[in-house]
C-alpha cells in the first residue's frame, strides 16, 4: 500500500515529468511494447533511455518516500 507521502510525491513526479496520468499511462504502454521486442536497431537509443528513466523516476519516487 502507498503511504500518502508517496501518493503526493507520486502525483507532483507524474506531473512534472509527464504532464498527465493520461500521458504516463501512454508511456508506460509503450514501455511494456518495447520490451515484447527489444532488438537490436527496433528502436532509437533515445526511446530505450526514455523507458529507463520513466522506471527509474518511479524507482526515486516510490525510494523516496520510504526513507521519510
């Protein structure tokens, strides 16, 4: 279960980063496309670093919260 600490951070991170939930779920969509088939030369190297940063903000966020 969430603590409230980490909805309110969880909520400003998808903000800032994202825009909307709507815009995070699409990534995230996405995301969950480009691990069906990750090859080599399927997708730019951007694309992937994208992915990894959009796991690695929920990483810091949900981290975060659980130190506080």
């Amino acid at each position: 279960m969430l603590t409230p600490d980490q909805i309110e951070n969880l909520n400003k991170w998808i903000k800032d980063a994202y825009g909307s939930p709507e815009e995070l779920t699409k990534q995230l969509e996405n995301l969950v496309f480009m691990l069906h088939f990750l090859e080599e030369e399927v997708f730019t190297k951007r694309e992937i670093q994208s992915a990894a940063e959009l796991l690695k903000g929920f990483g810091e966020v949900l981290g975060n919260a659980k130190s506080q």
